[in-house]
DNA sequence: CTGAAAGCGCTTACAG
DNA sequence: CTGAAAGCGCTTACAG
C-alpha cells in the first residue's frame, strides 16, 4: 500500500488544509457546520492521502457514548433451536460491553404474528440504534424495515432473507440448498426404488416457515433431478404428543414397509428418532437439521444418519457485530453472508461442538 | 458482574491505594522498581475489584511500540495446500497492521529438513516477538522450540501438535479421526467387499508425514471396526509424472476389477481424481483431502465424491492472532484448538469457499 | 462557520 | 523506589 500514507493523522491533514482538527473532524463525520470551500479541500485531502481513522484513538475518545440495540428473536426453551442464534448475540454482546454497547433481547412467540406485532409496536418508544430481526414473519419484518427506514435506523436480518429491503446485512443460509443436501446425504445411501417419509409437524398458529418450504423443494428437486421412483410418503405429527405421533408413525411404517429413508425439514428430527430407536428400526436411514441436544444424542448413537448445520451461533453473532462496527467504525460487511451449509456425522460430531462460530 | 466495578480506572486504583498511577501501571505490568509493601497494597485493591485495563486506551498509548513476528511454513506453488495457510497468516497480518505488528514469512521445503534448519540458525539474528511454526519435521520444531524458551520468546503451532512443550497454542486437526471420517464417507457408498486402493506419493527427500500416517491409521481402523471384508491395494505415484502414474494405475486397476473406491491420504486427491475422469471411470468413488483448487474443480464434476478440509485459513490466521493477542493484551487462547473435520459434497463446496475461516 | 482546549485511560520517559 | 507530566489520535463541548 501508500506506506507513505499510512501514518496520517487528523492534524497533519489539518495542517495541509490550513484548517483545525475540528473542522477536519467535521468534514469526516458530515457533521455540518463547515463552510463549503474548506469541506472540499479538507475532502480532496482526505482522498489524496487515503486517510484512514486509528480506531483505537477514535473508540477511546468516543468511549462515553452509549449505544443501544434490539434483537427480536423467537422465544425458546433450553435445547431448542433459537437458543443457539441468543448464544451468538450474548456472545457479541459481551464482546461489545466494553464499548458501551449494550443490547436487549426481545421475544416473541414463533408461532403467533401477533406476538411479534406486538414487539414491533412499542419498539422505538425508546431511543434504539440498532436492531436485530430473525425474519420469521415477512410481512411484519418489512413494515418494521420500513418504519426503521424512517427513522434512520440501521437493521440485519438473520435466519432468511427478504428482498427489497434496506438492511445493512443478512446473516443465513439458503435453505433451497440445504435440502438438496439432505436428498443427496439421504439417496447416497438408499437405492433409488426406496420409498421415503417427510414429516412435518403441524401447529395451530402458523403454516410452513419458509425455511420449511424451502428446503422441501430443494429435497425433491434433487430426488426428481436424480430419477428417484420410489414413493414419497408424508406424515403430520404434533411436537408434544408421542402417544399420536407414534400411532401416526406404525400405522405409516406398518403400511408401507419399503420405507427406507426419512427427513424432516426443521429441528424436530429427534422425533422421528425417538420413535425409530424405540422400535428397534435401526435400518431407516433419517436425516435432519440442526444441531440441537436432543438431534446431536441421537446422531452420536447413530440413530440419526446426518444433521445438517447452519451455524446459528455465528448468525446471531455476526448480526450483532455488523451493527457494532457500522455504529462504531462506519464499517459495512457484505449485504449477504451465506454461512456453510455444515455435514455432520457421528464421526466429526465433536469438533463442531466446540467450535461453534 | 460486578457492575459496581465495571469502570474502574487506574488512577481510581491509584488513589485507593494510595500511590501514584505509575505505581499501579508497575504492579499491573510486574515492571518491577516498587517497594514490596506498595505491590501488596496495589495488588489487593486490582483483585478486590477485579481491575479490567481498557483496551483500547492500552493500545493508543503504546502504539508507538513495534511487534516482529515470524511464520515458517513451507513454501508452496500457486493452488498448493500451504497457501490456504499462507492466506490466513495475510489476512491476520493486515488486521494486525494498525497495531504496529509487522510480520515475515519465512519458507522452507516441505520434503527437506535442511531448508528448515537452515532457517531456524539464523532465526534470532534479529529481534523477534513471537514465531508460528508450521511443525512438519519434529525433531527440528522441538529444538526450536527450546531455543525460543530460552529467549523467553513465545511461539504457536500449526498443522499438526507435539507434546512437551511450550507453545501457547496449537491450531489444527485430529488427523487420525480425519482419516475415520474419509472411511466412513468411502464406506457408505460401497458394500463391504468392494476393494479399496491406498495411494500415496513418493518423494525422494521424505518419508510420510504424521499426517498422513494418522489419517492412514483412522481409516484401516474404521475399515476393521465395521466389518470390511474386502482387498486393500496400496499404489505408490509421483507427484509430477503423470505418464507413470496412469501406467501403475492402469496396471493395478485391470488386476483387480473389484476395486470401487480410492483414496490418498494427502491434498494430491486430483491425480487420482484425474486419471479416473480420463478413463471415464465414474463408479469408482474417491475420497480425498483439502479444498485446493485442483481438487474442487473436480468435486464440483461430480469424480471426487467427498472432501474433507480442515480449515487451514483459519490455521494460520488465528495462530498469528493469539501471538498478537498474548503480546498486545496479555490474553491467551486454548491451549489446543482443534478445528472442525468439513465434510465437503458437490452440493455444499460453494458455501465453503467464501467462508474459509 | 471556526479553532483552541480539555478529555478518553493508558504508557513512557524523566527528575528526584 | 516514586510521582508529575506529556503524549497516543481522536471527539466533544464551548467561546467567539
């Protein structure tokens, strides 16, 4: 690089400007108050000499500033899914302390809108810089997108992207992909007349997720693309009601005795796991996603054939570290930031579950 | 926390103990030149409250300060395995710029102890603040080792650990469970008395890496763990002769019609995978190491069925940042960072190479 | 609109 | 052995 550049500092460029530090100040933060002629050549400056800020210098001498975001996140028991994405933002957040950054988690319940309404609506009673949002309701997260919009209030999304909108960055993956990978981990191991179960667990509040949607499609997709001719069969099950799911599963299993192969296409996998292990059907081959307690114990004891990861951690934390250092440091990340689309077997299990980030 | 301490400075330190704020920075840094009886005061009142230094203030203040650092690793040709290394030593190097730590790449032949003694002679000529050492030849590394012990200089590890000494840290993989998994993946794709062909390359300067030797290990055991029942055909290829290699090959190939999968237990995957391709032999499946471009070109054509990568970006990149971190705030990491065991299909690879740390 | 000065929390000579 | 003072590069009132 200019390593004759490398060391400039406020002064000097006020120096060469014939002008104070604080207008050169100024001049770097747009903060108005400087007349236009000594803004352009404070500006031709700046760009000569590539002027970079010292960090260090600026966060210490802005220390007593406090700044506040959101994270609007599903509400979870322990070992549930969204916990791991509020592991993530405590993460940063304690990373971020020393800056006097700090941040509130907000929940609302993943399968009711209203609840997440009736965050959104007293949301900025309070002064906020920025927020968090895992985009579960879409049409919610766009009219909060655009009251943020409003009100210069920068935002990322994390878990599934919305289009159109002016957040500072998304944190996910694409879960189009994601079931692609499962028919693949699936077929890699099935011979392609077998029939294969999907289930999906039914609620009263809420359709699919579109993360749900997704991945289903790219999971036939793949079966199509690859000349799959064994049948499909699909079961609804109830996330706590054993009794009804494993009625649903021996009426399904006992008719149709070609099934081979099982998925499904949320965090629920151990459902289905349970029910195989419970029954002794060792040779059902069963994939899932996400590496939640109950998903990862059965995968070590090899019920579960795979479990694909997404990295929810990193996305909580990322989130919150590309607010920070756009408030801090007007430093931007990418727009979009697909995270690996993780295989986990019984086998490398470990050493994904210390290395979280 | 203790919230009531979060924000305590050193001249607070300072003044509840009594002394003068060069006082305390003395007890904080052991800089010695302070009576006994002011350490114990000092000291007390830092434990009491549980003193936390202010970074970045830390930082600005002693930015006039210069850091050398030293990376010895092998030297590599464009698309070689220790690039990948090289790039995550780069990246932490830029970071790190702003701290006045400046660092030198020191290379030598892989296939050489020689070059690699010849290079730690002359190591301590200059001064020097901390090494990272990538520890491909044992006896050497800990002779190093000791030498920088001597001179009180710290020094991490990459690649792969040895035990007994002092490194602050260590950064890389189990190599042994990596070569489990390449069985594993091998295995799931064929019946059990498929034959299986072992390559591996010679080199007229070196026997086999630890690396290779452990991952060799992981695999036979898998195979004896679950029941293999087939021929293991060992092929031994040179790294850039590709006329004699197709002709072993081809030998070795029309002896035993059984063979159904290959693997080599290093990042040359590609020689296998392209001869397999130029013979259009598709059901063979091969299993190999690191995402090198070579490698992946091939992956993505569907003839190598499975990778498996082990992070070396971020190897090198959180090795040279502990070294900063020890040397710029006194913190240290675990002392063995194990990273995780990716396994990489077709239809993952995209997600993994724009996300290599 | 502009500049001089104080301050962020630490480290570094320096005088005693 | 100890303390007072200057300085790191930036931001923040404040006076004009």
């Amino acid at each position: 690089m200019d390593k004759e550049f490398s060391n400039i500092r406020i002064v000097d460029i006020a120096k060469m400007a014939g002008v104070s530090v604080g207008t050169v100040d100024r001049v770097i933060h747009n903060r108005g108050r400087v007349s236009e002629e000594n803004r352009k050549k404070v500006q031709a400056i700046l760009e000569m000499v590539h002027y970079q800020p010292n960090l260090m210098a600026r966060s210490l001498a802005a220390s007593k500033k406090q700044y506040h975001l959101l994270a609007v996140t599903p509400s979870f028991v322990q070992g549930e899914y969204w916990e791991a994405i509020s592991e993530g933002i405590d993460k940063a957040a304690s990373e971020m302390e020393s800056y006097n950054i700090t941040i509130t988690k907000l929940f609302f319940d993943q399968y009711n809108n209203k609840t997440f309404d009736d965050i959104i609506r007293n949301l900025l009673h309070e002064k906020v810089d920025g927020v968090l949002i895992a985009t579960l309701f879409t049409d919610s997260v766009i009219r909060l997108s655009q009251e943020l919009d409003r009100n210069e209030i920068p935002y990322v999304y994390v878990d599934s992207n919305i289009g159109g909108q002016h957040q500072l960055a998304y944190f996910g993956t694409e879960s189009y992909d994601a079931g692609v990978i499962a028919a693949r981990l699936l077929m890699d191991r099935l011979s392609s007349s077998s029939d294969i179960l999907m289930a999906r667990i039914i609620h009263s509040g809420k359709n699919d997720s579109n993360q749900g949607k997704n991945r289903r499609e790219g999971f036939c997709h793949y079966l199509t693309q690859t000349g799959f001719n064994g049948n499909l069969h699909e079961v609804e099950l109830k996330i706590n009601d054993s009794v009804y799911n494993f009625m649903k599963l021996d009426e399904i299993f006992e008719a149709n005795p070609n099934i081979n192969g099982a998925v499904i296409f949320n965090s629920t996998c151990y459902i289905l796991g349970n029910y195989l292990k419970a029954r002794g059907m060792q040779s059902v081959k069963l994939v899932g996603y996400d590496l939640i307690g109950r998903n990862t114990q059965l995968l070590s004891e090899g019920v579960i054939t795979a479990l694909i990861a997404q990295r929810p951690e990193r996305q909580g934390y990322e989130g919150v570290k590309s607010l920070c250092n756009h408030l801090l440091f007007k430093q931007n990340s990418e727009k979009v930031n697909l995270m690996p689309i993780d295989i986990l077997l019984k086998e490398n299990l470990k050493y994904y579950l210390n290395n979280k980030l």
